[in-house]
C-alpha cells in the first residue's frame, strides 16, 4: 500500500510522528511518503521544514506561498506532480476541507486514490465564499475523514458533506521517548531558574500568550493563593508577554515568564513543574479543540488541572482535574487542594502516566489510522474498478 500524507503541520518534525506511526503500524507491506513545505511563516515564529534522521517515510520538500495566512496557503506545482507521479491507494490530508491547500489537494488527488481529511474543526461555522464553495467541493471528493477529538466529530457528523461519509474519531498521539518523568532534568530547570529544590509548588503554563488560554484568569487566581506557597513558570509567546512580564516583577521569587523554549526542551521543563494549569476560555469563534500540552504533561508524570472548554475534558478524562472554565473560585479550590495534598497530586500523577501511555501512545494512533486508510483504500478500490 502507497501512503501520501500531506500537510503544511509536517512541517515540524514532531507533527511528523503521525507519519512515522502509520509506517510504523504497517512495516513492509506499507509505503509512507510526507509532503510539507520548505518553509511556513508560523504563528510565533518562522519555521523552515525540520529534518528528522532515520524515520520510516520519504519526506518531499514543496514550496508554498502565502503561509503566513493559513487559509491562503497554497502548494506549488510541484504538489501536482507528487500527485500523480505514483500510484497512490490513499492520499491523507492535514489541511482543513475549507482552506485552500485542502481544496487544491482534493482538486489534483488522482481519482483512484481513497482521499481522506483529518479535522480540528470544532464549531459549527458557515464559511464566506469561496471558502464554503471549497469545503462542498472537497468533501463532494473525499473517501472519508477523521476528527481529532469528540467535540469535532459531534459537530461535523451532520454537516452537509460530512454526514454519511465514513469517518473515525482518532486524537494524536504523545511521543513517550521525548515525554516522561524525569526528575533531574526538572531540577536542573528550576536550579536554572534560582528556585532552590525542595520549595513551594510550581504551577506550570505551557502555550501561546494569547485571551483565549486564560492568563488573565489564571493570574488573578494565582493571586488568591497564600504568598509563599506556589511559584508560576509560564512558557510560551505571544501578544500577552508585556501583561505577563508586568504581572512577574511583581512576584520576583514567585514567577518566571520564558519565551523562546524550543520544542525538544520542552520535556525537561515539564518535568520542573508540579502541576501544569490551563484555563482556556471559550469564545464566539474559539473554544479548544485539543490542548497537546495535556498529554505531554501526563506523559510527563505532571498533574493537570484544565478548564472545561471545548476538547480538554475529553482529552484529560480522570486523569487530571477539569475546572468550569469561568468560575474563579472553583479555580482557587482546585490548585489549593493541591497544593496542601501531595496524595492528591500523586492519584493523578498515575492515572495521567497512565493515559498516556493506553490511549494517546503513538503506536496505538498509528495502528488505528492505518485501519481506516485500509478501509476507505479497499472500498475506492472497489468503486474504481
């Protein structure tokens, strides 16, 4: 079986991992190759394709243009041919059916290939021209799709376009060779950060500082909380690091507000957190449709405590703590308890290691996505003959 994977999210390596898993999950009798850009402009920084050594796909560099408005983004010819260079029995697409890339992949996908979508598109949108046209037209051609979570799926099942076709609810996965409890590399961070080792508990923030994510919310209940028995690291960037930074000089022992930590260095400073907060906030246009930093913290061993918006309590399960996403004092509760329980801490310790490992290990999305693309693969093969 040919496997063309397509999406301007290969182009960092770590997207990529989903990809190494399919060809993982099929071995021999499967043929992965991943086609990503050269370079995309990135929400929070510019990002030129990741190289990864010794991974089971080919990777195919293609240009695009206009990344740095990810409905605009468009592939270039040499797309078209990758397309019909090979005789492809499944051609997966990690570009919304609404944006242009999608549209243009759906339009040049041989017609004897099954083409299949995967979607974080939690709310239900009506789309201006042309992006509505582009959305009928590609899904008028697709095999199938999947969503990345149960708030995804419940949404588009019943859209026109959507309904009927056959689909599979998969999240993505963690990578647990990069994430894992390691507690020396914790306290190299927090020594790295002057915090002496033991001392009070950190509450963790890891993700782009932006309203959505619930900063404001998360410092003002970090202010209701005794002096003396928390520290705050924020990680990430975004619009709101002034307002961090403002809100930091005014807990110099208390807060670190980091911008700039790579992705690989993600692990180690996961690991100097005691419990990791994220209390995004539901919008007219935004609620959260995953929140990969949940499972690379349990994967990490680190307590979650997390809002109710969107996709997290179904990401989270009962591994973690998920808190109304407006209710302050709930908030204050919550890491309160936690912070004068460590058999608390502990208990969700566990079940977060072992979520991590049973539902979101790669090698289980990988056997699971595979099993799908055999399926709509046999059925276009079947209805091309």
């Amino acid at each position: 079986m040919r496997i063309l994977m397509v999406g301007h999210p290969y182009v960092v390596g770590l997207n990529r991992n989903l990809c190494r898993a399919v060809a993982e999950a099929g071995g021999p009798r499967v043929e992965v190759t991943v086609a990503a850009p050269q370079y995309v402009a990135g929400d929070l920084r510019p990002i030129h394709l990741e190289n990864v050594e010794g991974q089971p796909y080919r990777l195919v560099p293609i240009p695009a243009r206009f990344t740095r408005v990810p409905h605009l983004l468009h592939y270039g010819k040499a797309l078209g041919s990758l397309l019909h260079d090979a005789h492809w029995d499944v051609i997966h697409v990690w570009e919304e059916p609404y944006v242009t890339a999608g549209w243009q992949i759906a339009r040049a996908a041989p017609r004897s290939a099954a083409l299949v979508f995967s979607t974080f598109q939690n709310l239900s949108k009506t789309y201006p021209p042309p992006f509505n046209w582009m959305e009928r037209s590609s899904m008028v051609r697709a095999s199938g799709w999947t969503a990345f979570g149960q708030t995804i799926e419940e949404t588009l099942c019943d859209r026109p376009g959507y309904r009927g076709k056959p689909r599979r609810r998969i999240p993505l996965g963690v990578d647990l060779e990069c994430f894992h409890p390691d507690p020396q590399a914790g306290a190299a961070i927090r020594a790295g950060l002057g915090w002496v080792n033991p001392g009070p508990l950190i509450i963790g923030y890891l993700g782009r500082f932006i309203p959505e994510k619930g900063l404001s919310l998360l410092m003002r209940v970090l202010d209701r909380l005794p002096r003396g028995t928390w520290r705050a690291l924020f990680i990430g960037a975004g619009p709101l690091e002034a307002k961090l930074r403002e809100w930091a000089a005014g807990h110099p022992d208390e807060a670190r507000v980091m911008v700039g930590v790579r992705h690989d260095q993600v692990p180690n400073h996961l690991n100097a957190m005691d419990v990791l907060a994220a209390p995004s906030q539901t919008t007219r246009r935004w609620r959260e449709q995953f929140g990969r930093m949940l499972l690379e913290a349990m994967a990490c061993g680190v307590p979650v405590v997390a809002s109710d918006s969107g996709e997290i309590p179904h990401v989270v399960g009962v591994a973690g703590r998920i808190v109304a996403e407006d209710d302050e004092d709930a908030w204050v509760a919550a890491l309160g308890e936690l912070i004068i329980t460590p058999e608390a801490r502990a208990m969700m310790r566990e079940r977060g290691l072992n979520r991590a490992h049973t539902v979101f290990a790669w090698s289980t999305i990988g056997q699971t996505f595979l099993e799908f693309f055999v399926e709509l693969a046999e059925g276009r093969a079947a209805l091309t003959r």
